[in-house]
C-alpha cells in the first residue's frame, strides 16, 4: 500500500454497507425492486464492495428475506464484489446457489453480545464459521470476517483490545481475507480506537484489516481519521448514513459514505467514487424509505443547491 | 502525522451568543440568563454570553445589557461579548463586560456583504476599539471567518488567513479563533491552513471554531490539536444553524467536543453530564431536538 507524503495511504477502498447493514436497522420493510434499484445505482458510483444482503432465516430477519431475489436481481458490474453475510453453513450453500462470489462472517469480541445476538458463545460461533470458511475455501470464495463490539459493548461496557486481537486472529488464521473492526455501538473515540488498532496490528497485517465505525456519538470521522493515520486502508460506511443503532433508540449508526468520501476527497486519498452519484442514490433511497438523510455532506449540498 | 496530543483543552463556549444567535426563535431574556448560568456550573472557563450590536441587525442579541447584567458571574470563568465597533464596546463595559472579541474575515466579499467594507477598513474599526479596550485593560479575542472557506468566494488562500491573522494578533488579540464558517473544511485544509498561520502567529494564541456543516469538525479538530492546537470553540447542543445552507447544521456541539477529548485523556474540566443537562434545558425552551449525537444517543440508554 502506498503512503502519500503526509503518512496517509494514496487510496483507500470503501465498502459500502448500506444494502445489508443500513437496511437491516431501518424500521420500514424495502420492496425488493427499491434494494435491486439501489443496489444499481451503487454500483455505478465507483464503489468498489457493495455489501447486497443477508443469508440468515427470514424469521430473525424479515428484511432480509428477499436474498434470494436480490442477488439475482441485481446487475453485476465488472471490478465490483458483492459480499453477502452467511452465518452459518446452510446460508452459506444458499448464497453460492444465488450467485454469491463473496461472503461475510460476525465475530463478536464480546461473550455477552455474541450470547444475545446469536445466542451462542464465541468459541461456539467460531466453530460454525469454520465451517463456512472451509466450504469457501474450497469453492474458492473469498470471505471477510466482522468483529463486533471492537470497542465497547451494550452489555459488558469497556472491552479489553486484546479479546478483539485474539478474535480477529482466530477469523485471520482460519482464512478470512479481510477483518473488519466494528464499533458497534459508535462510543468509540479516537483514544480508544489507537489502542485497540495498536493490539490487533500485533496480530494481523495492516493490509488485513478494515474499520467498521458508528457515528452514534458523532465520532466516526475522528475514529475513521485516526485508523487511516495508523495505515488502515479499507473503510466500511452507509451511504445515506442508512442504519439506525439497535441498541440507542432513535440515535444514529453507520457513518455515512457521503461524509466519508468527503473527508477522504479533502485529504488528496483516492477512493475511486464519484461523490455526487452517492448522493443521488442517497436520494434515492431516502425517498423511497420516507426518511431524511444521516448524511451532513447530502443535506449541506442539498439546501446550497450544489446538487 | 499524530504526534502528542496537548493534555489540556481550553473549551470555549458560543452556544449563548453565536449559536442563539443563529436560532430562529427568540429567545426571552430570562431563558438565556438561565443558560448561562447553568453553563456556568459545568466546569467551562469561557462562555460567550452575548453580543453589542445594534438590536436592527441582530434582533436575537438586542436584550444584550440586560443579559450582561443579570448573569450570575463566577471567579474564574471570562464572559467575553462582541462588540463590532467602539460604541458597541462602550455599551459592552459599561455593563459590566471585562472581555470583548472582534470578528475579522480572511475573504473581501463575505466581508462585504457581511459588514459592508472591506478588510482593511473592518480592520481600521477595531483599532478604535483595541485602543479603548487596552486603555481599559480589557482583553480582546479576534475571530477570523471563513478560514476553510467562503460561502461567496469559494476557497480561501491559507496566506491571506495568517495575513489577516497576523494583523489582528499585532493589533493586540490575545487569541485568534480560525472559523470554518461554512463547515467546508477537512483534516487536508486544516492541516494545510494551519501550518501556514501558525508561521505568523504562535500555536499558543490559537484557536479552532469548526462548523459542523459537512460533519467534518471533530476530525478537523482532531488535526488541529494534533498540529498543537488547545482552546476549541464549541456550542452546547450545536446550537446554531448554517445561515448558507438552510436546515444544515452549524457549529460543534460541546457535549460531542468533550466525549472526543474525555477519550483521548485530555483535560477539560467539563462535566459532560452536566453540560448535557444544560443541552436538555435550552433545547426544550427552544421547543427543538439537540444537534448533539452524544446528548441524543445518552437519552436513550
């Protein structure tokens, strides 16, 4: 990875979880055409990941029940992946038999979270991973590994940058290609993003890793900032800021792509995105989902009239 | 490119005069005194508690000597107040006012169209009032807008803020806030306007007032202290919203400010809790949601 004069990496590759993520936490039920049509449209802003769904049983995640039709529906642009979460082996084989070429897998640096998600503990949850892992591996199917929690809890609080360094290992070693670290609940700062960072680099390559920030306490920006001083290069965000947090009801989740990219434009960081075109498609769907957006970059250019 | 961050951070508070000012409702006079006063019990050093400027222009801040006068003033704690010109300083310390802060621009047409002269002429006014103000040993803080942008000229050249900078710091400013007025601004054009003011004038009389706008201020705050930056201005709740870009936000909430600085272990002497309630309070009065992610995402816990 090529650092600029200032220290920053040239480019960063943004992953735009908005389909999967942001959908997931929005109240509304999207029809399937609007999640195909969005999808659409993000793959021709130059993203370089669009995250499209969920291959978990629709009884937990009833947004999430089209996966199906979603993959199938959606256009496949040359250069872009289309990861797809698959949390056990039997989402797993559906997926591939949807035309998934990627997947995803959630790790949780927390017991407790990872018991009341998934109802299950960590090390049992690495176990079924495995399994997905090396089905992947052998259908050659690339797969990324989500840490949870990495830095702080809704259940246990504070949570130790070492537990988030052994379990991004284990999905490491097991054969992930990509771990991305997830501040779940947004209370991270750029304090306790450093040291987690400084932790998990002891153990996973810096070209390995990706942060996955909430905006729920505003500094996600700063915590994103921060990761890319230290090197990271891979940046998970929403456009629209789509995804409210499950755990603070009413507050803010994903940070938003708009804001990001506007960011990483300021710094001379090449992204290969075309921020107006994110917005549109962040128009899109905010009309669609009768909302307003999370995005400050949207809603300045849009009362200027730049857009 | 993160060297030491300082271990301590002036905060200062604009909430009670550029962020009501701002505000499309008016607020009663008691309301604001009550703000202060509250603000007052949660630790910051410096609030900016009004502005003496004819009530014509601002009609927010025409109540300015009454709120001057009726606040609770604690040992320890600065109440600066603007004052444009000469006669609003008078005004200003004849009731009561023992700081005042001047706003210069580092962009010809925002000066224009925002006071009707130019730079320098704008520059000439205050000269009057850095005199008086030194004759009464009144400390004087400069401001510098548009220093990451102009809403009418688009980019600012970093030379022309230290140029402006500059002057207003030998004219006898103790301080210089740099006003992203716009909230156009990144971590890249901090950075790079930084580097260039800080050659004119020393880090130590150097401030940082973000807007909010793009989202971008606590990662441009973060560069400024970074870069050695300690005394930040703020909003309690990001009151006050962006007269350029109707319905976007304004300046910084203090309560995101100071969860950031809680974190990174720097020293503020600011009650969070206490600043949210404060938050609570001026919102409600002003029948408004919080512009604060912190104050919005604590309410729910």
């Amino acid at each position: 990875q090529e650092l600029q004069a200032s220290g920053l990496p040239e480019y960063i590759k943004i992953v735009e979880v908005g389909p999967r993520d942001g959908l997931q936490n929005e109240k509304a039920i999207v029809p399937t055409d609007i999640k195909i049509e969005l999808i659409n449209q993000l793959s021709k802003t130059g993203l370089p990941a669009i995250e499209v769904t969920s291959f978990v049983s629709s009884k937990w995640v009833p947004q999430m029940a089209d996966h199906k039709e979603v993959m199938r529906g959606i256009e496949r642009h040359p250069g872009v992946q289309y990861p797809v979460l698959t949390p056990n082996l039997q989402g797993f084989h559906s997926a591939i038999a949807a035309g998934a070429t990627e997947v995803s897998v959630f790790g949780a640096a927390s017991e407790s979270f990872s018991k009341m998600n998934i109802n299950c503990s960590i090390e049992e949850s690495i176990g079924r991973f495995e399994e997905v892992i090396k089905s992947a591996r052998n259908m050659n199917i690339p797969v990324r590994g989500y840490v949870s929690c990495a830095l702080g809890c809704p259940y246990e609080g504070n949570i130790d940058p070492d537990k988030v360094a052994e379990v991004s290992k284990r999905l490491y070693s097991m054969g992930c290609y990509e771990i991305s670290l997830g501040d779940t609940i947004g209370v991270g700062t750029p304090g306790s993003m450093r040291k987690m960072l400084e932790a998990v680099m002891k153990e996973i390559p810096l070209s390995a890793l990706a942060v996955h920030c909430h905006d729920t306490y505003g500094q996600a920006l700063a915590n994103i900032l921060t990761a890319i001083q230290m090197g990271v290069a891979v940046v998970d965000s929403s456009v629209a800021g789509l995804g409210g947090c499950p755990y603070a009801k009413g507050a803010t989740g994903n940070v938003a792509t708009e804001d990001v990219i506007y960011m990483l434009n300021g710094l001379g960081i090449n992204t290969g995105v075309n921020l107006c075109a994110v917005m549109e498609a962040g128009n899109f769907i905010c009309t669609a989902l009768n909302k307003k957006t999370n995005s400050k970059v949207a809603q300045a250019s849009f009362s200027t009239g730049t857009i | 490119a993160s060297g030491a961050y300082p271990k301590r951070v002036k905060v200062v508070e604009v909430g009670p005069r550029d962020g009501l000012q701002n505000e499309k409702n008016v607020v009663p006079t008691p309301v604001k005194i009550n703000l202060i006063n509250m603000l007052s019990e949660t630790g910051l050093q410096v609030i900016e508690a009004t502005s003496f400027v004819s009530p014509k222009w601002v009609p927010q801040m025409a109540d300015h000597t009454e709120v001057m006068q009726g606040i609770n003033k604690f040992p320890g704690i600065s109440y600066p107040v603007l004052t444009p010109n000469l006669k609003g300083f008078q005004a200003a310390v004849a009731a009561g006012a023992k700081e005042v802060s001047i706003f210069g621009a580092a962009s010809e047409m925002f000066t224009r169209k925002n006071i009707n002269c130019s730079i320098e002429e704008s520059l000439e006014r205050f000269d009057e009032v850095m005199k008086a103000a030194r004759e009464a040993s009144i400390p004087v803080r400069g401001y510098v807008s548009c220093v990451l942008g102009c809403p009418y000229e688009g980019k600012i050249s970093a030379a022309k803020v230290a140029e402006v900078s500059k002057k207003m710091y030998s004219m006898g400013c103790y301080e210089i806030s740099l006003g992203d007025t716009i909230g156009v601004g990144t971590p890249g054009s901090m950075r790079e306007m930084l580097a260039v003011v800080m050659q004119e004038v020393p880090v130590g009389a150097l401030a940082v007032h973000c807007h909010d706008t793009y989202g971008q201020a606590l990662a441009n705050i973060l560069v400024a202290l970074q870069m050695g930056v300690s005394v930040v201005d703020a909003s309690v709740a990001g009151l006050g919203g962006c007269p350029y870009a109707q319905g976007a936000s304004g300046n910084v909430a203090t309560e995101d400010l100071v969860y950031m600085l809680n974190g990174l272990g720097i020293h503020t002497g600011v009650d969070l809790q206490k600043l949210m309630d404060t938050g609570t309070f001026i919102c409600n009065a002003l029948n408004r949601k919080t512009n604060s992610k912190v104050s919005q995402a604590s309410c729910r816990l």
